[in-house]
C-alpha cells in the first residue's frame, strides 16, 4: 500500500512541478510592454554597473568558502535525506535508498540556491520581488529532488548499476536548471510583449528532422570522448562533472561539422545567371562622417560589378555633424548606383529604417549599417538565392572585421567572426537555425517585411526581431560566404563593453518576445538556436557560480586536491574537438596568422562573461502583483 501511495505522490509532485515551472514561460501575465504594434515602451533598464558585478561574484566566492568548508552541511544531509524519503516511499527499500541518496553530490541544487539568493540580493528590486527571485532556489530544491529520484527509479527499472547514475544527476540537473532560470527571468524582468506576428505555416520538419539526428550524433560522439576522458582522470565524481561541462562546446561544434557533411552532399550555394532585378539600399545614420563616404563609395562599386538597377536610401536621423552633406556629395557622384538621403527625426535606428523602407519599390531590399562596407560582389552573390528559392527571406553575408588590426580586442573578434559568419552560421542556414541576421548586412524581400511591420522600435535587438518576423511567415535566412561584408569592431575594452551589454540584453529580449513557450517554434531557430543563446546570457552568472564553486571544492577540498593538475591537462585534451574546427576554418580563410594570439582567448573569454554579468544584473525588474485574471476578478469585484 505504502509503494503505491508513494508513486501516486511523486506523480503529483511531477504534474505540479512541471505546471509551476512550464506555465509563466507562456508570458500571457506580463503587462511590463506598454507600447503597440512594432514600437516596445519599456521602463528604462538599469545602466551597466561594474560595483554591482563585483559584489556579484564577491558574494558567490565568499559563499563557496562557506560551501566548501561545509561540504557536509546541514543542507546537504537534508538533501539527501528528502531525496532518501521520497525514493524510499516509492520502492519500499530503506537500504537501497540511503546507499543512493548517500552517493549524491548535491554541487548543482547548491549552487542554484546560492545563485537566486545572490541574485536577489544585488539585482534593484523590490522587497517582494527579492523574495519571489529566492523562492526559485526552493523550487529548484524540489524539482532537482524529484528528478534525482525519477532517476534513481528509471535506474532500477532497468537494473542499471548505481555507479553512473551521480554524474548522469549533476547532468540532467543541469538541464532543468535552464528552465528554472527561464522562469525566474520571464517572471521577474522586465520584457517586451510576445510577438504579434502569427506563425502563418508550419514548422520545418525536414530540419528539424536533420538536426535532431545531428544532436543525436554529437551527443554520442562527446559522450564517447567524456567515457575516455573520465577513465583517464579516476573515479572523482567532481572531475568527471568537470569534464562533461567542458566537453559542452564540442557538442555545438560537432553539429556544425555534420551540418557541413549535409551542406556538402546538397546543391550547393545558387550560381548568378543573367538576371539582374531592381535592388534599394536603406541605410540608417546618425553621425557617421567619419565612415559615411567608405561605405557608399563601397555600395557603388558593387552595383558595378552587379550590372542591374540599385537605389540606396539613406535616412539621416537628426544627424549634428557633416554627414548628410558627405552623403549628399557622395551619391552625386555615383557612377553606377542612384540614390537620395531622407531626413529623419533622431528617433532610433529603426525609425529610420522603417523610414527608408517606405521609400522603397524594389522587391529585394539591403538593409546596410552606415560603418560597414561591401564586397564588390555582394549584390552578385546575394540575388540569386532570392530568385532560386522563394523561402528565402533574407540573406546574410560573410561579416569580417575592416583590416587593419590594431589591439588584441579587435584581433579576438576576428577570431570570432570567422569562425562564426564563416562557418557555423553557414552550417546551421542549412536547418534554418541562423538565430539573426545582422545589419551589417542584410538582404530581405521587402513585401513579407511590410507584412511584419517592418523593424521594432524600442529594443536592442531589432535585427533578432526581424529575422524571427520572417521566420513566423514562412521564410528561411540563408547565408553565403561568398558575400563579403566588413565592419569596424571594438577595439577597445569600453568599446567591447558597450557591444556585449547590447547583443547580451537584445538576444535575451528576443527570445523573450519569440518564446516557443509562448507563441509556438516554426522552426530549429525558435525551438534550439534561441533558447541556447539566450539561456547562455541568462544562466552565465549561474555557470560562473558553478565554475566558480568547482574551482573552489577542487583547490580546497583535500579529497580532489590531487586531481587539479590532472584535471587541468583533461581540459587542454578535451578542447581539441573545438580547436580543430577552428583551426581547419582559419586556414580555409588564410587567416592562420591570427592563430598565434589564441594564447588571449582565454582572457577575452573572461571579459565577454564578466560583460554578460553585467548585462543580466542590468535588467528592469516587474513589481510583484496578483495574476492577471486575479487582478480583473478582483478589479470587477471592487467596482
């Protein structure tokens, strides 16, 4: 009797978890958006605060000392004993049960806990709402308790050795952190409504199929590689977790490498032919006279290697400087290309773009930004996609840093975008995966993006925004390296702080607004790309947490103390499945004399997570209220 009251309970407990958790991810609640249409009015979000940072992650070290010097505290004996409990009313085997719960390392629940406590702490809000933020530590105690004994049970089930079942824990818990934090997030910032924009055919599943076999097929091939790795570094449950979390980026890099093999058994990228339809240039600028001339000169020289009809657009937003009279002088002197400059009223890029795409009349539209430059055969290589496939909607470009190199930041960036624009976001056009198509450089069908409304207005992330727009109605983005675009970089590390405060803040808002929880995923870009770009902003406080803690047990705790150097080595062997990539891509692009500054990635790395910190602690926060259909009830009855 007491086994099926047991199962019956953790039934309940799952239903209830799940519905808990899953439930807001929908963001029907959220009131915080109080604009219309394509134009997001949000409370001003926070500026980026270093001391806010810095207390941050004073207060997760100082918490892992604590943590660490406790490794046997009263938290982890409760842990182990709800998890003891539960598994125990469910099997009716008191031994099997303390043996097994006795075998947990509970690093994950832990650090969560830490982590939203932290959080509510240091994050500006309100007291309710510092105390709403904690509350998801508890949930997240409860939800890694009911998984750990899911576990422990499928184990049994199939009479699996209990060896094993710690590490694939810590794994799986790390999983479900994701949506816990997912949820802390919708229910706690600030974000733009969910999109208007409906989902007008259905998801694409012949990609969707290629890419599940793809993760199948990475996920096989790291697992093999941690087995190996494991063996190598002993039986220590922490190094071995340690191992699996670096083998993470392998995982993505392995599936840009399969997706490559399909890449290469298709088509192939369309060849130019004859044909050479109109094509409008739009171009927002605010100040840009310094760079103005390059980039328009740079457009007329593509429209000569093009041979066809192109109209550039430039709106001017309020511009204080000579750069509307450069442009005005520039565009005169055009020998190929037409084009005219409108005037804006200093309201934001995407008002100015929106502007210049009511000017236009040609069915493919560039949106370009005024600090880039093209490829004279950028319009040669783009057009055809348009006219091959009809599910093409934009068409992005390979972006590359304007040479040459000055700093390290800008030689790192390089680094990046090779790999990035040159081949993973080739690889993953080929499921329909490319998250955004920057405006760099993009080309569009300009009547589907009328149908969208054109570019939101009040967010960081409006070129996010438009991609996911085209998505819903059915287009793909596609992505060629044989069109060329080039932008100046930060070069500084003011300027890469500004740069990922924004991209951090905008990708995090975008799929907020494009939540596949919310408004459903028409394809891999919503349902895989998305989430994991998004989950990497919000959850890298929790990853630092994490890694901090980990650092910490395996320096001060003396039981894995001798493993450190060990593990060390472990790491360097388990980054060759993401260097070699990287390594075979640079000297595909000739790039191979950037390779010997890799010796900075490791603290370029550092920045970008500490400026991701800083965007995640920067958000506006929702005050606490009822639910919205309390409220109205409560509203009615008032009245």
């Amino acid at each position: 009797m007491r086994h099926t009251s047991g199962l019956v309970l953790l039934i309940v407990d799952i239903a209830v978890l799940l519905y808990v958790v899953l439930q807001p991810l929908g963001r029907h609640f959220d009131d915080s958006d109080r604009g219309s249409g394509t134009v997001v009015r949000l409370p001003p979000f926070q500026r980026p605060s270093l001391p806010r940072v810095v207390v941050f992650l004073t207060l997760v070290m100082a918490a892992n000392v604590v943590i660490v010097a406790f490794r046997t505290s009263p938290f982890v004996q409760l842990y182990r004993a709800l998890v003891a409990r539960l598994l125990d009313s469910v099997v009716h085997d008191p031994a099997f049960a303390t043996y097994y719960a006795g075998k947990l390392l509970p690093l994950v629940p832990t650090t969560v806990l830490e982590f939203m406590v932290i959080t509510a702490l240091v994050l500006p809000a309100t007291p309710g709402r510092r105390l709403m933020i904690a509350a998801h530590g508890v949930l997240f105690l409860a939800m890694s308790v009911v998984t750990t004994t899911v576990l422990a049970l499928v184990a049994r089930a199939l009479h699996t050795s209990v060896g094993p079942l710690p590490l694939i824990d810590l794994v799986l818990q790390e999983s479900v952190a994701f949506f816990v934090v997912y949820r802390f997030a919708f229910t706690s910032f600030q974000f733009p409504r969910v999109t208007q924009v409906p989902a007008r055919k259905p998801g694409r599943r012949r990609e969707t199929l290629v890419l599940l076999l793809c993760l199948a097929a990475s996920l096989c091939l790291m697992g093999s590689l941690a087995v190996v790795l494991i063996a190598k570094a002993g039986a220590d449950l922490l190094v071995a977790f340690l191992v699996v979390r670096a083998l993470r980026a392998g995982v993505m890099d392995s599936i840009y490498v399969l997706l490559g093999l399909v890449r290469f058994a298709g088509p192939g990228a369309p060849k130019p032919d004859a044909r050479r339809p109109p094509l409008d240039v739009i171009i927002p600028a605010y100040n840009e006279a310094v760079v103005i001339e390059r980039t328009l000169r740079s457009i007329d020289r593509a429209a000569a290697a093009y041979g066809g009809p192109v109209r550039v657009i430039l709106c001017d937003d309020g511009s204080t400087d000579d750069t509307r009279a450069l442009a005005e002088t520039v565009i005169e002197q055009f020998g190929h290309a037409s084009g005219e400059v409108t005037q804006g009223k200093h309201a934001g890029k995407s008002m100015a773009l929106n502007l210049a795409l009511a000017e236009c009349t040609a069915d493919y539209v560039y949106r370009i930004d005024a600090d880039c430059a093209l490829d004279a055969n950028a319009f040669v290589y783009s057009v055809p996609h348009f006219l091959a496939h009809p599910d093409i909607g934009l068409v992005g470009a390979f972006v590359l840093p304007k040479e040459p190199y000055t700093t390290w930041i800008d030689r790192m960036r390089a680094l990046e975008m090779i790999f990035s624009f040159g081949f993973a976001r080739v690889m993953l056009a080929e499921v329909d995966a490319v998250p955004c198509v920057p405006g760099t450089f993009c080309a569009f069908r300009r009547l589907p993006a009328l149908a969208t409304g054109g570019f939101v207005h009040g967010t960081l992330g409006e070129d996010v925004f438009f991609t996911c727009s085209m998505a819903r109605l059915g287009y793909r983005a596609a992505i060629d390296p044989r069109v060329i675009s080039y932008e100046d970089v930060p070069t500084t590390v003011r300027q890469l702080r500004v740069q990922r405060f924004r991209w951090c803040k905008g990708g995090i808002m975008s799929f907020a607004a494009y939540t596949p929880f919310g408004c459903g995923a028409p394809g891999p870009r919503n349902w895989f790309k998305m989430p994991l770009g998004a989950g990497k902003g919000l959850l890298k406080p929790f990853g630092t947490a994490m890694l901090l803690l980990t650092l910490e047990l395996s320096v001060l705790e003396p039981a894995v103390r001798h493993n450190v150097l060990r593990f060390l080595v472990l790491l360097l062997v388990s980054q060759v499945s993401s260097f070699v990539p990287r390594l075979v891509v640079m000297a595909y692009y000739r790039r191979l004399r950037l390779l010997p500054w890799l010796v900075l990635w490791i603290p370029f790395s550092f920045l970008k997570r500490f400026f991701m910190i800083e965007a995640f602690l920067s958000f506006g926060m929702r005050p606490v209220k009822l639910p919205w259909r309390l409220r109205v009830r409560w509203q009615g009855a008032a009245r």
